[in-house]
C-alpha cells in the first residue's frame, strides 16, 4: 500500500473519534497509528485487519452516516467578498435546528472539517 496524504479524507483525531463512535462503513483508508494509508479498494471493517486500526473515511461518509443514522446535518456555506474571495462557514442542523460555528475558513473542507470536530466532541 503507497501511503497518501489527502485533504477529502478526515483527520487522525476524527478517525479515533469515530471509532470510539461505533462507525463501521465501508471505507478506502486507514490509519496505522497517525500514518495515513490509502488502500486498494474497500475494507468493511477495520478491526478484521487490526484492532489498533482506525477506518479512515472521506469526510462526505461521514456526513452522510451523521445524517442517516444520527439526525445531524453538517454544511460548508460559501460567502462571496469583492466578487472573488470566497471564504467557508460550517454550520450544522440538529433535529432541524440549526447552528452556525461563527468561523471562517479558506476551503469546504477545511469548514467541514472544523464541524465534524464539533459535531464528534459535542453531539454523539
């Protein structure tokens, strides 16, 4: 496996969390401790290969199983200033109540990011 470092994938810290989380889908990453590994196809269940593994999704899975199996929706909202500069503002909704995170960031994955964060340590 050829490790890769990509930023549509989550965090370390995330992929802790969601274990502990109970999250179990299929995915196309892992962590080996803090090193990223990009795998050949699909694995299913992490801990068939090693219990010390985490599954490492894209961040798109992640809101995804959040809204199908915890109610929680997480989007990145585009501001456009001076007609070219677009910043990302993460907001999440919770049994249709919404909450915007009041920060700004430089890319939607950075503000999807910042939310899964929140969501992760605050929510489930």
């Amino acid at each position: 496996m050829k490790t890769q470092k990509t930023k549509f994938f989550v965090t370390y810290e995330q992929a802790k969390l969601l274990k502990e989380k109970k999250f179990d889908e299929a995915v196309s990453g892992i962590f080996l401790n803090e090193e990223f590994e990009l795998l050949l196809g699909e694995i299913s269940n992490t801990n068939i290969i090693n219990p010390a593994y985490c599954s490492a999704p894209q961040q798109w899975e992640v809101i995804e199983w959040l809204r199908v199996n915890h109610g929680i929706w997480i989007v990145a909202l585009p501001m456009l200033f001076n007609g070219t500069e677009i910043s990302w503002y993460p907001s999440y909704y919770e049994n249709g109540v919404g909450e915007d995170m009041d920060k700004e960031f430089e890319t939607p994955q950075e503000a999807y990011s910042e939310a899964l964060d929140y969501v992760l340590k605050n929510l489930i």
